[in-house]
C-alpha cells in the first residue's frame, strides 16, 4: 500500500479543513461577544437597565420583523419604549444622532429587524459620554 494511499484514509482533518473550521468558531464567538455581560449583572446600574429595555425593543423588531423606535427624553433623562420607562445615570446635556446634533428635547432613533440601529451618542451631566453602538445595540461609556 502506498504512503500517501494510507494517509488519506485516516480519516483525519487536513490544515486547510482545521483554518476552515477555526474561522467559523471565530466567526461566531465574536458575533456573540457584543450581546455578553462579562462584567456580570449590576441590577442597580440604570445603564444596564437602559441596555436590557434596548435589549427587548431589539428582540422584538428582529423576532417580528418589524422597526422598533426607542425615544430618549433629555429633559426627564428617560428612555422610552413601548410604554415602559427606564432612566438614565443622570440628565442629557447634549446629543448626536448619526453624526448630527438633535434638539434639545429628546431624539428617537430606530432599531432595524436586521438587529442593528442608528447611532446616538450622549453627553451625561455629569461629564459620562455614552454611544449606542449600532452594531451591538447598547450603550457602552466612552
């Protein structure tokens, strides 16, 4: 029997299937890392409470197929959706919606069924930056 015969019949995964396979599950893994709360859970924390009512209102436009709109309140430093109300760590001082500043009373922006959203950066007053990354659909600090 031939070397090389008895090489392919192992059965085994050849360099190019493994780069292959690695790829998928490096595919995967950082698609979901984003949606991850490696910091665990801070019930407390009103950006984590702000980030689970987004959470929901993305859950819905991607299981329904339909557009789902998130007002942000700068007065009363609220977020609203569907009839529930969250607050936000402290008052909006300023902020941006897809790179242009919105008025001063508030912005609402859109979560697509395709799970992603606009962009919305606030100026907290109390000096904390927050940006609603599009792709992952929650606030994270600047």
């Amino acid at each position: 029997m031939n070397m090389h015969a008895a090489r392919r019949s192992s059965g085994g995964l050849t360099f190019i299937e493994l780069l292959i396979v690695l790829f998928i599950v490096g595919m995967g893994w950082f698609t979901l890392m984003p949606n991850l709360d490696l910091a665990g859970d801070r019930g407390d924390d009103s950006l984590n409470q702000v980030n689970a009512l987004i959470y929901e209102a993305r859950t819905e436009a991607v299981t329904n197929d339909i557009r789902q709109y998130v007002y942000i309140d700068f007065e009363n430093g609220l977020v609203k959706w569907n009839g529930e109300e969250v607050s936000l760590p402290s008052a909006v001082s300023s902020g941006h919606f897809n790179e242009y500043p919105a008025d001063e009373g508030g912005v609402e922006f859109t979560i697509y069924p395709a799970g992603f959203s606009d962009e919305v950066r606030l100026v907290l007053s109390d000096g904390l930056t927050v940006v609603l990354d599009p792709l992952a659909v929650r606030f994270g600090e600047i």
